[in-house]
C-alpha cells in the first residue's frame, strides 16, 4: 500500500472522529473481526443487550441499528469508510446507546477504518483464506487482523477486553499479540464450553426442549457465535438466566443460512464466500434438513470474477462434488470476468471428485437457474443457494449492479411452481 494511498485513508478517519466530536469517548464500542461469522456475534450480543433492556448500536455488513431503529447497511461495505462508523458511533451517542458493536475487515484495518476510535474489546471468531488476491498472502491477511488486536490494547480506554474463539487454529496467536498488555483482559469461549453451560438451564438431548431456540442456533458455526455472544454477554454482568431468554428469542439473520420454507422440501439462502463456510453450510443442510440420508442435497452455487479469490473456484467446486445430488452453476458477481470462464472453474473442481457431469446444470441467469433447481426438489429434499445471502445487487461489468434479493427470488420462484 503506497503512502498517499495510506494517508489518504487515515486522513478521513482523522477527520470523522474530530467532526463527529469523538464519539466513541462516550460509548462502550465492541469491534468484531474474523473470516466467518462476524455479522451473526453482532447481532447475538445486540439480542442479549436487547433483553437486559441497555440500548445498543450494530454496524455490520448485513445491519445499521441504532437503538430501536433498524435497517439494512445500504453502503454496499461490511466496513464503510469516509467518515461512515464516525458519524454512526455519534448517532449511537444521541440516542443514548450505551454500546456499539461494530463488524471490523481485514480490508477496512489496511485502509485504516478502526483507526481513531477508543475501542473497549476485540472479539476475533476464526480465521481461514479469505482476500488473498487483494492482501498478498494468507500471512498478510491474518496480519491486517491480528493488528486490529495490537490497536485496541492501545486504546485510550481505561480497560480493554479481547474475546477469542479458543478452538480456531489462529487462537494462540490472537493471545500472544494481547497477552502482555497492562490493562486488558483475554476471554475465550468455545462451542463446547457453551453446550455445557446451556445444559445447565436446558436440556438439550431433548427435542421439546431444543424447540425453544431456532433449529439453526445448534448448527456448528452458530454455536461459535453464541458461544462468543454468551461469554461477552458474562463478561458485561448479564445474567444466564437474561442470555437464554435472549438466544430462544432470536430468530437468525437475513441471508446466513435463513430457511426460507421447509414443507414438503427445505429451501436455505446462505452467504458462505469461502470454501471452509460452504462446506459447513452444506454439511448442516445435508445433517438436518434432509429428511432422510437418501434425499436430495441441490445446490445453487456461483462465485465472483473480478480477479476476486479465482483460487476458491475449484475448491468450492469439489465440496460441492463431495456434498450434493446436483449442482446449478450460475452467477454470482461475476464483475468484468468472463461468466464462462468462473463457471469453467468451478466445474473443473466439481469433476475432480468424480461427480456425474449429467448432473451439473449449466445457467447464467441467476433466477432462472434458482427456478430449475427448485423443479427438481422432491419431498424432504434441500435446495440451497450461496454466495448471495442478504446483498442486494448482483454486480457486473463496468460498475454495473442488478437489484436482487434472494430470498425473495426464491419465494417468488416457488410461487411459480
């Protein structure tokens, strides 16, 4: 990154904090950062706040939320800049929020986003290759993100509270970067430390009592999250008994793994961008939502041009060779690439597991191709969709965007059918 090119940057969070009258003095702001999962944690940790009745304020790729009021992040950025989260921090402030959470990249940390805010804790959730093309290396990558942590143990904030995910292989390296820090406190949390407590209060072998909380809390990835959202919740004072009123209240997120119908087949929407997140996707729409082992996993998958991670192609091709029945190649953000060479890509890895070429589906036309894939669910089948989630624009060449909701487009193709 060239000096003016960082000067830049730094200038306009510079400028934000001194215009917006250095906003985040005055409020307890919670930055997340991670591969996976940054947007979820926010908006646990905002539900349990919610319900001990402290106002909060959530900037995540999906949410702006201050106080009460909610809408989507209409800045097309997880992690807006140009004096964006500023003037969002001074917003939580009027409205006499007492904590922000902010979702925190690996690309706003090189461009110098999370720079002149007094953070009060880092929570960092795992850690996979994600950016590679932009940042370098999967080393750079995990730098931008580990220097997120080294900035907040400066902060001018009395106390600093960092918040890891034991069970991520980068864990360790997290704490080493904090360890030593007068003032700040290390927290970790885990999946299996959180089933353990939860059982406490529910008994979870139970299927009565796991009706209680949204089937897609239990999922894997999910229990990550809650396990960070619960432990910072503990952390705050909260009570055990406030945190599962919470998490059986919550509902999900748009666009992560939302389950759109699930009578006579189950039809999910889910944002997994990288090869680790569909993996796991598909692993749980496979687990429990197939009603039985012989039914149907369909898959909807694409992935962006642009020169934008070419190298996930041919992996999410194989997983979705080793997980599903059939596979729908179509678009996602194909940007100023060539449409058929992404799908070529993807469909070279989908071969190398020796999937039946008969049944991959070839269609450029996103909704037309969510339409086919839904023709061919039986009952008790899955048809999933990734890669879009919650965004509201497929993106072309030459800047070009497309409005899309696809949730909707789902519920208006199975209108159809």
């Amino acid at each position: 990154m060239s000096f003016l090119f960082s000067l830049y940057h730094y200038i306009w969070a510079f400028l934000g904090n001194v215009f917006f009258l250095f906003p985040s003095r005055k409020i307890f702001v919670v930055g997340v950062t991670g591969t996976k999962g940054k947007s979820t944690t926010l908006e646990i940790m905002s539900a349990i706040m919610d319900e001990t009745g402290e106002k909060n304020a959530v900037l995540s790729s999906v949410t702006k939320k201050i106080g009460e009021k909610m809408e989507k992040n209409k800045t097309g950025n997880s992690m807006p800049g140009r004096m964006v989260i500023q003037k969002f921090l001074r917003e939580a402030v009027r409205a006499k929020c007492t904590y922000a959470f902010i979702e925190v990249t690996s690309q706003g940390i090189v461009q110098h986003r999370h720079k002149c805010i007094d953070w009060d804790c880092a929570v960092f959730t795992n850690l996979s290759p994600e950016h590679i093309e932009s940042h370098g290396s999967y080393e750079a990558y995990k730098q931008a993100k580990l220097s997120f942590f080294s900035y907040v143990s400066k902060s001018n904030k009395h106390k600093h509270t960092f918040l890891i995910n034991k069970e991520d292989k980068e864990a360790d390296t997290f704490r080493e970067t904090v360890q030593h820090n007068l003032g700040s406190s290390v927290l970790f949390s885990s999946k299996t430390d959180f089933l353990r407590w939860i059982a406490d209060f529910v008994d979870i072998t139970s299927d009565r009592a796991r009706e209680k909380f949204n089937k897609w809390i239990f999922a894997d990835f999910n229990l990550e999250n809650s396990a960070l959202a619960q432990t910072f919740a503990i952390n705050q004072g909260v009570s055990s008994e406030v945190i599962i009123k919470a998490l059986s209240k919550f509902k999900g997120v748009s666009g992560r793994f939302e389950v759109v119908q699930q009578k006579p087949f189950t039809v999910v929407v889910d944002y997994a961008h990288t090869p680790d997140s569909l993996e796991k996707a598909y692993s749980v729409a496979k687990k429990e939502y197939c009603e039985l082992p012989t039914n149907s996993l369909i898959c909807v998958l694409g992935a962006a041009g642009g020169g934008r991670d070419k190298w996930k192609r041919e992996e999410f091709g194989k997983i979705a060779g080793s997980y599903c029945s059939e596979i729908v190649l179509t678009n996602e953000d194909p940007f100023d690439e060539d449409q058929n060479e992404i799908i070529d890509e993807i469909k070279k890895g989908i071969l190398k597991t020796r999937f039946p070429d008969q049944n991959i589906k070839i269609i450029l036309d996103r909704r037309e191709a969510i339409h086919y894939a839904l023709t061919r669910a039986q009952k008790g089948d899955v048809v999933i969709g990734t890669g879009k989630g919650s965004e509201e624009w497929i993106r072309w060449e030459k800047g070009r965007k497309e409005s899309w909701n696809e949730r909707r487009v789902f519920e208006e193709e199975l209108e159809k059918i």
